[in-house]
C-alpha cells in the first residue's frame, strides 16, 4: 500500500521558515557573520541588517524602531516583561491581572513571583468561548496593579480578545498591559496605537520566521522595566547578548511579508474544513471558541467520546494538537478547554487544526475522509 500524503495543520505551533525569509538569512550565515557591534567588513553590515529588520518589525505593529527589542521569542519577552516590570515597580505595588488562558509563559512567571516574592495575581475568568468579559478585568483592577496581561488571541481555539477594551480600562487607572501577540501577529492586524498597549510580545516562528526569535515592544516612557538579561549593553542595556543577526533579519523579512498577506483565503478554507466535519460527523463533533471574534486559521473542533490524543495516533501521518491527554487512563482537558468550561464530552476528543499557507482544500478533504476511517475503525 503506498504511503499517505503528511498533512501538516498545526501552524499555531510552528511554521516553516519561508523560501524568502531564508534567502534574506543566508549572507549574515555565510559572509557578514561578524559580531554586529563591531566596524569591520564583517560585522558592520550583520549590525545595520539588524537595524533594518527592526524598523521591518516596528512598521509591522505600528510603533518607533527604539522602542522595540529582540529576544529569543515571546516565551522570553513575555518573563521580561513581568520580571522587569515587577522588579522595577514592585515599591508600588505587587498586584497582576491577567486571565486564566493565558499561555504558560505569563502564568508560569506570574505563579513563580507569587511563589517566590510574595505578588498577588487575580485571573479572570472567560466564558465559553473563551473570550473574558472587558468589564470583569477592570473591576479586578487596583491602586496596587503594576501590569495587566492579556493575550491578543488565544493558540488553542483563536478566541480574539478585547484587548482595546481592557487596555482602555487600564490606562485610565495608570495600569501598564502586557499583550501577547505571538498567535495573532501575521493573522489579523496588530497595531500598538490601535490596540493602546504598553508591552507587546512577538514570536518568529509563528509567522514564517525560525524558531529562536522574537521582541518586545516597550512604549516610550509609559512603564519602567529592568533588565532580564544583564551583559555588555546590546539592546539600549535592556537585552545583554550578542543580537542574533541572521534570525532577527527572518524576523525582519517574516514581519514584511506578513504586512502583505490576505487570510481570506485561509478563513474560507477554515469554514469549508467546519461545514465538512459537521456534513459528515453531525452531533458528534462540536467547535469550541468564539464564532466570529476567532482566528482566521484556527479551528477547535471536540470528537464526541474519543480521546483526542489516541485519535491522532493512528493519524500519525496528519500533524495537528489535541486538547487533551491521557496518563494512566485518566483523560485531562487542557486547561484552556477547562477554564471554558467545555463539555467533557467533547473536550476529551478536543483537536486544534491550524491552518498556513500550504495548506489545500484537497488536503482538508483528506484529513476529513482519513478521520471518518479511523472513528469507524473505533466503533466497530
């Protein structure tokens, strides 16, 4: 029997790097491959490189070169600004609000400050769409906030926050905000102005970048933050480390491209991929997330008393991520499907189908045909 075709649906977790973002990465590789600070033939131009790419990024969300700053990714922008902000402010106040589907990178750090310093976090609770409640998170709000965090869009089920809401509500009680725009940058417009954000977190490898870099936008003057990583100065002597030439010019090249890109495409197909899953499995397939305030890309769909996890093995050549586990027997929801309140009916058998640039109505209409083969191979 030959071989199925791989399927790749889980661009929330990764992309691949771009043909023209590695062809913008090659010579900081294989020619300027000096250290950028330095003025010679091989390393001053790796540094204006740099600076290219980071006015790219700055024109892509709408903010001033100087006020943006590479990092490994949103994993370490995301700790730096809770670190830095919490350690520059904490005479004022120790108090987080951020919600309870944020991604680990602000929870985990938010959890260790309550741990090891004695801050006080509230997590707001959504509802189920996964979407929080503008008001709720301004009442969480007090004199002793030094930062709210809420993530522009949610990576499992692409529930699109109201950011402009919240943000609006913080500012008028002297609140930075913290966005973490890793899954929404390269999707649906991301603007700092527009968002009225004070920190902003992005990621490469969600959009078409490598793996291993991203930035923090800090707004001029509008929060006091220290530094995470200390070294000799890179980065304004916010970031120490040597910048990493070659992976923030993918950034740069990724940013460029993304400010050209139509998902009108990739919502349509998204919505064919819904209307097939229903056509075929009926009520035994539900959508969790928002109906219309949700990532063009990004479909949650629950399969009916099947565990997701042991559905996608015998799909082993179809990549895409379930929304629940299984240890010893025991099925666990995610905890994103469980702050939801998801049916564990349906939250067990929870799948998150992402959707990029390659993917093909042809291969949505395979992945639907090689689920039904392995739910009847279940039931028989």
């Amino acid at each position: 029997m030959p071989a199925q075709q791989q399927i790749y649906l889980d661009y929330n977790a990764s992309t691949p790097v771009a043909p023209e973002v590695l062809d913008a990465m090659a010579p900081y590789a294989n020619r300027y491959y000096g250290n950028p600070h330095t003025r010679h033939w091989a390393g001053k131009p790796a540094g204006e490189a740099v600076e290219r790419a980071r006015r790219q990024v700055a024109e892509t969300i709408g903010c001033d070169a100087d006020e943006l700053f590479f990092t490994s990714g949103a994993s370490e922008a995301n700790n730096w600004a809770i670190k830095g902000v919490y350690f520059a402010n904490r005479r004022r106040g120790g108090h987080f609000v951020t919600t309870q589907i944020e991604h680990p990178s602000i929870l985990q750090p938010l959890a260790w400050l309550e741990k090891t310093f004695g801050a006080t976090v509230t997590r707001v609770a959504v509802d189920r769409t996964g979407r929080v409640d503008a008001r709720e998170f301004a009442a969480a709000l007090t004199p002793q906030t030094i930062l709210a965090c809420v993530m522009h869009a949610n990576n499992e089920v692409g529930t699109i926050q109201p950011v402009r809401e919240i943000a609006a509500a913080a500012r008028a009680r002297n609140v930075p905000i913290l966005c973490d725009a890793a899954q929404s940058l390269g999707k649906i417009p991301v603007s700092v102005g527009e968002l009225g954000v004070d920190l902003l977190s992005i990621a490469g490898h969600k959009l078409y970048a490598p793996k291993g870099v991203g930035a923090l936008y800090v707004r001029r003057d509008a929060v006091k933050i220290d530094p995470l990583i200390h070294g000799a100065g890179q980065e304004r002597g916010l970031r120490g480390g040597t910048e990493n030439a070659e992976f923030i010019v993918g950034l740069g090249a990724a940013c460029e491209i993304a400010r050209r890109e139509d998902m009108a495409r990739l919502r349509e197909l998204r919505d064919y991929f819904w209307q097939q899953l229903r056509a075929r499995f009926g009520q035994r397939v539900a959508m969790h997330g928002h109906e219309n305030e949700r990532l063009p890309n990004t479909l949650n769909v629950g399969f009916r008393d099947v565990v997701s996890a042991e559905l996608l093995d015998k799909l082993s050549d179809i990549a895409a991520s379930p929304g629940s586990a299984c240890h010893y027997g025991d099925v666990k929801m995610s905890a994103v499907l469980s702050a939801m309140q998801v049916d564990p009916a349906t939250g067990r058998g929870a799948i998150r189908w992402s959707l990029g640039r390659s993917t093909t109505r042809a291969q949505i209409d395979a992945v639907v045909e090689r689920l039904a083969a392995a739910m009847a191979h279940k039931s028989a």
